[in-house]
C-alpha cells in the first residue's frame, strides 16, 4: 500500500515536469513533433519495462488496436 502511494506521487510529479516541458518546447515545434517524440519514448519506455517483466507481447486484437490508434492520432489533430 504504501509503495502504491510513493509511485502516485512519483507519477504525477514526472506527469508535471513533462507537460511544463512540453509547454516550453510548444512555442518552437510544432505540435504534431512533440506527440510523435513522446509517443516514441513512452513506446520505448513501456517495451524496456515489459521486456524486464518478461511480459509477452500480445498479438491478439491488433486490427483494432491500429483502428483506435489511427482515430486517436485524428483526435489530436486539429483542423
């Protein structure tokens, strides 16, 4: 329990500093960079953590895994 509470916390302190950074970047780059870099990263990130876990990686589902990750990238468009 109160691990669970450190990595809440923990979270939304590097949730924090990344959106401010990310406000900082914003006036020089343009917004679709700044998703695709922390799409990027965060794919890495997850792919490290999943591999050390040995947690598979499921193939099951993928059609619609790539329908809802286009209609998200849409959703962030804007127009």
């Amino acid at each position: 329990m109160k691990n669970g509470v450190i990595l809440a916390v923990l979270s939304s302190l590097v949730f924090s500093i990344m959106n401010a950074l990310v406000k900082a970047v914003s006036l020089n780059i343009p917004a679709s960079e700044i998703m695709f870099f922390r799409s990027l990263i965060g794919t890495i990130i997850i792919l490290i953590m999943m591999k050390q876990s040995r947690v598979i990686f499921s193939k099951k589902g993928v059609p619609m895994l790539f329908i809802r990750g286009l209609l998200g990238a849409f959703k962030e468009r804007s127009f």
